[in-house]
C-alpha cells in the first residue's frame, strides 16, 4: 500500500519540487521530492508572502535566481525521447527579454531543455528541446498569476496554460542529455533572469496527463485568487 508521499499519484515519477515554504533563508531551498536536490539561490531572491499565507520568490530580474549543479541532478538529464514533465506557477512583471523559467541546456551542441517567457509584446510559453521549440498560442499576461506546464511524451510537446492545452505550433523533439547545471529563474548565460514572482517549481521524469494538469491547477488556484 502506498504512504506518505507516495500517497498522491500526482508525486509518482517527481524529481523536484520546490514549495518554497521556508519563507526565510539566503542560501539553501528545500526540495521535497525523493531525491532532494540541493537548490542554491544566487543574491537572494525575495522571500514574500501571498494573502493566502503561501512563500514565494520575488525575482529582481536583474541578477538573482537559483540553481542546482549539474553533478547533483544527473537524473535531470533528459534525453532522445525520454518522457518528462514540469509546472510552475509564475506572475511575471516585465518580458523585455526571453526571461526563463527552467534550464538545464547546453546551447552550443543544442542538447538538454529549457522552459521560457517570450520577450514579446504579448509574450507566450515556449518550450525547447534540443534544437526545436513549440510556443503557446495563448498571451500571459503580466502581473497576474498563471500556472504553466508541459508534458512530453515520446518526441511530441504539448504546452498548458491554467490546466488546459495551449500548445500552438507542436513539433517533434529528440535531444541528448545535457552536462550543465540546472538554472530556475535564469538560462545558461546567466543573462535571462526572471522578473516577478515564482512558485512550486516542479519536474517528473513521466508524462503528465491533461487531465493531472488541470488537476494541478484546481488545487492550487485558490492559493493565488484565480
């Protein structure tokens, strides 16, 4: 019989997971999922609170974000037509620039993935894989709170936007793993900062199903008045 964490069938396959309900701290941040990444913050972050009572991130955009080197998440690395899964709830203030949400990418050889904010006028979701990317076609809006996912199963991508399907230009993914650290609130290039609050950063080694997605999101949306 399945307990404690096992429980919630939504945690089977879960690699990362971050709450973020220290609520204080400058260094370190818990990862509750079974294999308990080390998380560091570089210039910390803003802890702050929600109405609700919930921790987040306030990111500056500027030069904090956080990370986990790459020897400590070798299980991250996700490669050919591996299945995995990752979801976040963001309020981004600004999208001046592609301001990235994941990324674990070598950019050079093209191989790992990264999850970002488009720095368009009415910026989108994108999701890249190697050397291909798929985009929503529904506009996040700014300063306002959006929970944001994506599966992939095989080589095919499919992008969420508040537990339904927003995917707009689906295209077939293969990649090989990435060596590099893991970067949340940030790229490689340490140039692509988040602006505006993160919250329950999270990452599986399966697919999720559209339905778990919209799961997801009903459960937490009370937490941040959507």
């Amino acid at each position: 019989m399945p307990r404690g964490y096992d429980k919630s069938d939504l945690n089977k396959g879960l690699l990362l997971s971050l709450p973020f309900d220290e609520g204080i701290g400058t260094v370190s941040v818990k990862d509750v999922a079974k294999p308990h990444h080390p998380v560091l913050q570089t210039h910390a972050p803003v802890w702050t609170q929600l109405p609700s009572g919930l921790w987040v991130f306030d990111f500056d955009g500027t030069n904090d974000w956080l990370s986990c080197l790459a020897a400590s998440c070798v299980d991250l690395n996700f490669s050919n037509t591996s299945d995995f899964s990752g979801v976040a709830w963001i309020f981004p203030t600004t999208a001046t620039k592609a301001r990235y949400i994941l990324c674990k990418m070598d950019f050079v050889n093209y191989r790992g993935y990264y999850f970002y904010l488009s720095s368009d006028a009415s910026p989108s979701l994108s999701l890249g894989v190697g050397g291909n990317a798929t985009n929503t076609s529904q506009i996040i809006v700014r300063s306002s709170w959006s929970c944001v996912g994506f599966r992939r199963a095989g080589t095919s991508v499919r992008l969420y936007v508040n537990g339904r399907d927003a995917t707009n230009n689906a295209q077939s993914h293969t990649c090989e793993a990435s060596g590099k650290n893991l970067y949340m609130g940030n790229s490689d290039s340490l140039n692509n900062q988040w602006a505006g609050y993160l919250w329950g950063l999270r990452i599986w080694n399966r697919a999720l199903s559209p339905a778990e997605h919209m799961e997801i999101f009903n459960r937490e949306r009370d937490l941040f008045g959507v």
